[in-house]
C-alpha cells in the first residue's frame, strides 16, 4: 500500500502535522501533566487522522516528522482508500 491523504487541503494537513510534532514534544520531554494533556489531545486528534490518511501515510509522517513516542500511532485505522 502506498501513503495516501484523502481530503484535506495542503493547509489543513500541515496545521495536523505540527500539532503531531508539538505532541510528541510534550510526550517525549514534558511534565507528567503535560503528558497527561497531550495524551488527551492526542485522543481528539486520533479520529481525524484516521478519516483522512491510511496507515502507510501515518507512518511516513512519523518518519518524516522525527516523531519519537510510541503512543502517537493510531489505535485503529478505518480503511477509507
């Protein structure tokens, strides 16, 4: 499978992928408390990267991005593609 991002503008993806390095800053050197609220956002965000990527472009963003914490990977994608 290829990496595929299915209706999102070239915005609207960008503002998806600083909010992911911004998480995985907090999730990787934050306070507990920190964790514990980027752990929340990331659970907000989760559904809405789910409708608009497939497993191999999140992954791809996770390599591209450097991002460093297990706990940023999507508990279940619904193939949409």
């Amino acid at each position: 499978m290829k990496p595929e991002v299915k209706g999102l503008t070239s915005l609207d993806a960008a503002v998806l992928m600083e909010k992911m390095i911004i998480l995985n800053g907090m999730l990787v050197h934050g306070t507990e408390e920190e964790k514990q609220r980027a752990t929340e956002e990331w659970n907000k965000l989760e559904p809405i990267i789910s409708r608009h990527l497939n497993c191999d472009a999140f992954e791809m963003a996770k390599r591209e991005l450097m991002l460093e914490d297990d706990r940023l990977t999507p508990s279940s994608f619904q193939n949409l593609f």
